[in-house]
C-alpha cells in the first residue's frame, strides 16, 4: 500500500508541474542518472562481486518500503516513462511490510525491473564492503538526490502543483 501510495503521489508531482519546472526537475533527474553511470562503469568489479559472491542478498529480506522512495519513483517517471506500467503493477503487488525478496526483481528472483542506471538511490549505493574506489562518485550520487529532494520540496513552498500533502513522503 504504501509504495503505490509514494508511486502515486510521484505521478502527481510530475502531472502537476508545468514545461519550465519539468525541465528543472528533469535537469535533476540526468544528473542522478550520469553519477549512477559512473558508478557502474567505475565499480564494475564491486557490481560483480555483489552478483557472483552475494547473489543478490541485499534483495531478499527486506522492507521495501524503506528502500524505495517518492524521489525514486520522481526519478523512474520523469527519466523512464515506459518502465512506469510494469513498476506500478510491481509496486500495487507489494502488500505486507516484509516482503522474502524485493517486489522489483523479475520472477522473484532477478533481475531488478528498475532500469539499470536509474535504481533506487539505497539500491546503487549500498555495499556490504569497503568502496573506496568510488567513493567519488558515490558521493556525487547523494548530491545528485539531496538535489532532487531540495527541489521537491522547494515545489511544495512555491506552490508549483498541488497541496502540500501531496508532497508528503
């Protein structure tokens, strides 16, 4: 319930914003997708480890509520449009708040539905290991979504769309 919700409110946002803002937010978007390219030709070898010695771990178990947020579903929607059909089924599906893997995985088991450069932000930056050959660009990947959420909000005090319960996350 709670991810529709947020998917939801995403599409809201976006319906709701005129050429000059969507092109703001879209500027936003490019930018999380460029650092998450970064990271994925820059920590090749910390991807591969995670799918030959982890095997998706990270994607079992948890409570996908806490991973995926409004901001991500903002970044699908406004980045990849034609994902967003098959991410709200998913996202619809998601009943309980622990789900054995994560709603998002083809089949249940992989691989991840998200687009491969425009995956939750807690999805492409979280390693169970010491990343110091990308911290760089880690880093430029946090900037790039406290960007996206400084905007969105910046949207609710200006009045751009919608009441502000909207926004709430």
């Amino acid at each position: 319930m709670v991810l529709i919700s947020r998917f939801r409110r995403a599409a809201a946002f976006l319906e709701g914003l005129d050429a000059s803002q969507r092109a703001r937010v879209d500027s936003a978007c490019l930018r999380i997708k460029k650092a998450q390219q970064a990271i994925l030709l820059r920590g090749a070898a910390y991807l591969e480890h995670c799918g030959r010695v982890c095997r998706g771990l990270c994607c079992r178990n948890l409570k996908v509520d806490e991973i995926v947020s409004l901001y991500d579903f903002i970044l699908v929607l406004a980045s990849a449009p034609l994902s967003a059909d098959l991410i709200a089924e998913r996202a619809r599906a998601a009943k309980g708040l622990q789900n054995a893997d994560c709603v998002f995985l083809k089949d249940g088991s992989g691989p991840c539905l998200f687009p491969e450069d425009l995956k939750p932000e807690r999805c492409i930056a979280s390693f169970c290991f010491s990343t110091g050959l990308i911290r760089r660009e880690l880093s430029c990947l946090r900037r790039s979504f406290t960007r996206l959420v400084v905007l969105v909000w910046w949207c609710r005090f200006q009045g751009w769309c919608f009441p502000a319960k909207v926004l709430m996350p």
